[in-house]
C-alpha cells in the first residue's frame, strides 16, 4: 500500500521528525521544507553585537568543522549561515543508542544587515565550537556642506 498518498502519513512524519532519508523520496512537500526550516532556526543560537567598526555574530556550531559550515550574503543583504550535522553510522554488534539528545540535521540562521554594513569586509572563523562572522561598517555619510550662491547686483 502506498502510504504516501495520505496527508496524515506526512504531518504526522513532520511531528515525529522522520529524517528526510526515511521517508518517501520522491514527494515534494514545501510544508515539511518549512517546518524543517523553522526547527533548523530555532535550534541555531546566536549573538549580534555591534561594536564601532563591525558588527559580530556569533553562533554556536559544535561539532562541526568550519569547511562544513556555509556562509552567504543574499540579495537584499541577508546574512545566512547553514549546514549539517550528520550522525555517525558506526553501528557495532550488540552496540545501542539508549538515549539521543544531540540535534542533528540541518542548521540554518538568517541575519539582516543593516543599511551600513559593508558588504566588501565580511570574514567567518570558527574556533572551539563557535562560528564569528564580522561585517564591517561603511563610514557615516559626510554631512551635505550648505551651497551659497553668490547674488548678482544688477
């Protein structure tokens, strides 16, 4: 029977949080695409702090390597860090997990920058588990100088 015609298979995969490769491959579900967006966010801790020059975000990342993080700015100057947490498939004989607390899966937050942010000096680092991406901010526009204009005697 194929189960993947019933929606009740579907929300009740998306309550139970199926990873994505247990459940049928072929469906196309923008639902679940955003459930699964909004968990991945959700479970991302940040910071934003702005200092006089840039402005930091930190994000928590343990666990996983700085080549499997990506960061992006996208249009409209928005800041999106992902990846992916994969568990290890390591299974020995007689071997067990008893309990599962550690999310894995995908990670994904998304920033606005502001107007200032200057889109030329942005670098990421990871270090211990934490991801810093600095922005740096344009310099204050200069204050518009009065124009006089010279009255002519007639």
């Amino acid at each position: 029977m194929d189960f993947g015609r019933f929606p009740i298979i579907s929300i009740l995969e998306d309550m139970l949080e199926v990873p994505e490769e247990h459940s049928e491959k072929g469906r196309s579900n923008p639902w679940r695409a955003y459930v699964r967006d909004q968990k991945a966010m959700a479970a991302t801790p940040a910071d934003v702090i702005e200092h006089p020059d840039a402005y930091a975000f930190v994000v928590d990342m343990p666990g996983i390597k700085g080549d499997e993080i990506k960061v992006q700015v996208e249009s409209d100057n928005l800041l999106v860090v992902s990846g992916e947490r994969k568990r290890e498939n390591k299974e020995k004989e007689g071997v067990k997990y008893v309990r599962m607390e550690r999310r894995m899966g995908k990670f994904m937050r998304k920033f606005q920058l502001p107007e200032n942010a200057d889109l030329e000096k942005i670098s990421a680092s990871c270090n211990d588990g934490v991801l810093k991406v600095t922005v740096g901010k344009l310099p204050p526009p200069e204050p518009k100088k009065p124009k006089t204009i010279q009255v002519q005697v007639a």
